[in-house]
C-alpha cells in the first residue's frame, strides 16, 4: 500500500515490475528524483512532508507528490532493516541533470607530447557535458566502473578512476580522475569508507563537481586537465549512494591544511605566454614551454563583491581583490557541503578569508571569445576576516 496524500493506493508488485518512485515540487524546472524500491522490500510508507497538497499520476505510471517544498521523506522496510533516504541526497533530486557520457567527458584530454600544447580537445563536446549537467552545473552525474582505487595522498584526498565498461579491457585507454576529499583525516568516517572500497570493480553511479585545472597534465597516475573533484556521493546503479558531502571541507591534513593566504594572482594569473587559441574544435593554451602548473588548494582574503546567488545545485558569490586592480574571483558552494550555510550569509562588502579549489570556468572556455577565467570550485572555508 502507498500512501502519498492521506489516502491509499493499491499497489501491485508483480516479478518484474519497475518500481522507481519519482518525487518532485510542482516547479516546471524541477525534475524527478527516482528511487529503486526493490521487489524483496516492504513499502510501509511514503510521505510528504512540509506542507504536501495533493498527488497525482505521471505519465510513466509513478507517482508525484504536489508539495510546498521538495523535503519528501521516502521510508521503505526491508528483510533485515528500515532506510531513509538522506536530505541532502534529496538535494539532488536531479534537477535538469541529465546523465553525462562518460565517454563524451574522456574526450576532453589527451596527454600531449612535450613539443605540444594542451588543449581541450573538443569544445563541442564541452558544450555537450554542459548541457547535459543543466542548471546543476558545474555539479554533474556520471556513471562507469570503479577499476582503480589509489592510496590516500598526503592532503587527506582519496583518488580512484572511473572508465566506461568497454575500456575496463583495454590499458591504453584513459580514466577519469576523481577525488573524495579528507578520507584520510582523522575524524573520516570509517563506515563510509568502508563502503566506498566495496565498490571497487562495480559499475557506479557518481555525483560530484566536474573541474579543469593544470594540475596533472602529465605527471600523474592518470595524466588530466579534466576531474571529478570532490566527489559528493557514489553508489551501485540504482543503490543507495554513499553520501560524502560532509568530507567537502579544506584539507585538515598535510601542506595543504597549514596553507598561508596566497595573493589573488596565485588562482587568477594565467601561466606566462599564455595564449588561448581555437583551432577547429580544439581550444589549445598555448605557452612558450608547452607546460604550465597551477596551485590546488588556495587561501585568499577579499571583500565581497556580488551577493550570493542560489542555483539549482549551490550558490555563487564574488570576492574581490583588496589590491589596486581590485579584480574579482568567482566562487561556487555546493549545496549540502558544510560551509553552504556561512556561504548563504556573506554580505556584500565584507571582508572574508576564502579557502578554495582552483578551476577554470568553462562558460568562458566556450563563450564565442576565449577567456582565461579561473574560479574556485568550489570554495571550501569562508571566515570573517
């Protein structure tokens, strides 16, 4: 029996029924979050809450619920236990956000000579991973095998490599980078790594922020200007995600956790030479030495400049230089990461210690002008300074 709107609904579980369960506010923009309800499970009850008017059948045959906001809790009993389905997971009840190819994100980067550039290979594509991603951008949703698991490094980050099933066969073909941050510091929680390495060798489900950055274009495991960093939550295909928004902090270990503030032009200057040049559909940056290097993990102290802004999957706010050229720095927040709510109080005109991840905003990178235009993403401590 279901239960969505005081009353009840016959419900009919046959052998191989799809039982996924979509779940939204009547917002146009909003999408469906789908929950596999397994046919070994017990459903007790599904709820809205905050507020729920009335529910109706979609055109697939699930059911949605009308609410006044889109905290729905979904409680299911199984054969040994009763779940509840996070509400920061719910956060991401998959807004416009389309699965993108993973595929499609492997073609991004290929590792250059040393007498060549790098370069984005395709910017079509880009545009294509973009508008998959939606209004959730730069947070994505990807899906591939989990074949490597790294050692944790020395700023605290778990690193592992996702690929597409039909290159699990093939060592030639690359991986895409991910990266969990702070497993390894000492208040890590051991249950969810411990269910983090039982995916090893499965086909996953990822959310996690996609970010282009000249950490790694040649001297890494997994050679990349392309990551998915942090990693928010990842799971079995259509299982529970492993939530680790959590762990979405500054390093608490290692260098990076004693980082002094860095001036502006630390996240914000191009490498020297730079020049951004589109050839076909490549978007090369080219320098004299063919190479060039960013920092990761920076900490800046500025004013705020452009009040937060929410988005489907965070918000943005701007901090800008205290220096004569008073030059501002783009920052996204991920919804549910533990500095969101500092983030969704910053005012104009204060000033602020901002701790970060360097990345590049890809709007510009396939704007019809090429910009060099660094932003964090996401930022990750914000202090009264």
């Amino acid at each position: 029996m279901l239960a969505l709107d005081a009353g009840l609904h016959a419900v009919l579980f046959k052998d191989e029924v799809d039982a996924a369960i979509g779940i939204c506010a009547p917002s146009p923009s909003d999408a469906v979050a789908e929950l596999v309800v397994s046919r070994c499970d017990s459903l007790l009850k599904l709820e809205p809450v905050d507020g729920a008017t009335s529910s109706r059948q979609t055109n697939g045959g699930g059911w949605r619920a009308a609410c006044n906001a889109c905290a729905v809790e979904l409680l299911w009993k199984n054969r040994h236990e009763s779940r509840l389905v996070s509400p920061v997971l719910r956060a991401y009840s998959r807004t416009g956000m389309a699965l993108v190819n993973l595929t499609d994100l492997l073609k991004l980067y290929r590792v250059p000579k040393k007498t060549e550039d790098p370069a984005v290979e395709s910017r079509a594509i880009l545009k294509k991973v973009i508008q998959a991603a939606g209004a959730g951008f730069p947070v994505i949703r990807t899906r591939g095998a989990l074949t490597h698991i790294i050692k944790p490094e020395k700023d605290g980050d778990f690193h592992f490599f996702v690929e597409p099933e039909s290159f699990v066969e093939q060592p030639e073909t690359p991986m895409m980078t991910c990266e969990i941050q702070n497993l390894n510091a000492p208040d890590a929680p051991a249950d969810k790594i411990a269910k983090f390495k039982q995916l090893a060798g499965e086909e996953v489900e990822l959310t996690g922020l996609l970010r282009i950055w000249p950490e790694h274009l040649r001297n890494s495991a997994q050679p990349h200007f392309f990551e998915i960093h942090p990693v928010l939550a990842i799971g079995l295909v259509g299982g529970t995600p492993v939530d680790f928004h959590s762990q979405v902090t500054f390093p608490k270990v290692g260098p990076d956790a004693n980082e002094p503030v860095k001036p502006f032009g630390t996240v914000l200057n191009p490498p020297n030479g730079l020049t951004l040049k589109l050839s076909g559909q490549r978007i090369v940056f080219k320098t004299p030495t063919h190479a060039f290097n960013k920092e990761n993990y920076v900490r800046l102290v500025g004013r705020c400049s452009a009040a937060p802004t929410p988005v489907a999957s965070g918000l943005w706010f701007t901090l800008q230089d205290e220096g004569a050229q008073h030059r501002p720095l783009r920052c996204f927040v991920a919804a549910g990461s533990p500095v969101f709510t500092k983030a969704q109080a910053v005012k104009v005109g204060n000033r602020y210690h901002v701790g970060g991840l360097g990345g590049l905003d890809m709007m510009a990178l396939t704007a019809s002008s090429l910009t060099w235009q660094p932003i964090f993403s996401p930022a990750l401590e914000i202090l009264p300074a």
